[in-house]
C-alpha cells in the first residue's frame, strides 16, 4: 500500500511539527480562529466558507495557513484575506428607507382593514407598510385607544419633565399592566387612577391587540 488517507477531526489541523511522519505519527492541534462572524461562527484554518457575492451569486473558499522565514503565520486562500475583504462580507446596513430596497407585511386600507402586500420597492408611498400583520393590526387597535384616551383625559395631557409620576397602561414582561412612569412617557397616559382602571376595564380587548406597540 503506498496511500493512506485519513480523515482530520472537525476544528484541528495535522500539527506538521510534532508529527513524525518517518515512523508514522500523525498528530492533530486545534485550528487557530482567524476571526469571527457577527452570528458568532469562528473561521478557523481549514474551514470551508459560503460567500454570497452582491449579485446573489456564490463561491466557496478554504482557508489555509503557512509559515514564513521568521515564523509568523500568513493567512490566505483563494481569495487575499484583508481587513477590507473581511469587512465585505458582513451585509451592508441601510441609513435610510430608500436603501432598504425592497419591503413586504401589511398595511391598514382606507376602510380600516389589514391588508397583506408582497415585496415591493421602497418609494414613499409604501411606508405604510408594517412588518407583520400582528403590528399593522396592533396600529388599528392603538389609534382607537389614542382617541379613547383623550376623550377620558378631557384634553389634558402629562408634564413629563416634572419629575412627578404618571398614571399609564402599558406592557411589562409581555402583559398588559396599570403602571406609572416619572421622566420615561408612555403613550397610553391618564389624569387621575380611577379613569385608567375604568379604561383598563372597558378596553381590555384592544389593549390586547395594542400591546405590540405599548
């Protein structure tokens, strides 16, 4: 037999210096991470890489290792692997609505009722449109409540640089709740206790709805 192929454990690299090949000694060490993704997977040498190229087309690379006349490791593979090249490949995020692109969800229509709308571009007449239905549904409920909350207060509306507490509902470890805030608003305010439990009583259903956006 003059062939012998073995298979490297998952994350190591054959360990060249202290393997003793003349007597058949093969050694392995763990790969050294070059550096890590933002979704946390460690690039070793050695490992096998996905690249999507901006044109949705992709490519895969390996990356190697190897020593130079003082010692210090050099890392490559097929393509040069640079601070620039590494930064290529985390996704570009958008700094304003054009630059998403494309959006999909659900709006409200003029009738109030919540629509689906597949993926569409960006232009400005589309920002109405909600990630979810729960949210667009969730902005019905809120606008209703908004209105109901004023009609309660009479007009009157909270100081929230007092430093004095507000009376609020709003959520709190996923539950709707009768809560009060001093300096931090909340959208769903009211004068005095006795009106925002009787609101919290008469309104419980939409406040469910709501609560995404509470």
């Amino acid at each position: 037999m003059d062939r012998l192929q073995i298979e490297i454990p998952k994350g190591h690299v054959i360990d060249q210096v202290n393997s003793d090949l003349s007597n058949g000694v093969i050694k392995f060490k763990k790969a050294e991470v070059i550096f890590t993704t933002e979704d946390g997977v460690n690039i070793c040498v050695g490992s096998t890489v996905s690249v999507v190229r901006p044109d949705r087309t992709s490519y895969k690379m390996v990356w190697e290792v190897h020593s130079n006349v003082v010692g210090e490791h050099k890392y490559f593979s097929t393509h040069t692997l640079s601070q620039e090249y590494i930064d290529g490949l985390k996704p570009k995020l958008p700094t304003s609505w054009e630059e998403l692109g494309t959006v999909s969800g659900h709006y409200v229509s003029h009738l109030s009722r919540v629509k689906r709308f597949g993926e569409i571009a960006t232009f400005d007449v589309h920002k109405n449109i909600w990630p979810t239905k729960e949210l667009a549904e969730a902005s019905v409920a809120l606008a209703q409540l908004c209105q109901l909350r004023d009609r309660y207060n009479n007009g009157w509306i909270p100081d929230w640089n007092s430093g004095n507490p507000v009376l609020t509902i709003n959520c709190k470890r996923g539950n709707v709740v009768r809560d009060y805030w001093v300096l931090s608003s909340r959208v769903l305010f009211f004068r005095d206790e006795d009106l925002r439990d009787e609101f919290y009583k008469n309104f419980k259903d939409l406040l469910e709805i709501a609560k995404p956006l509470l």
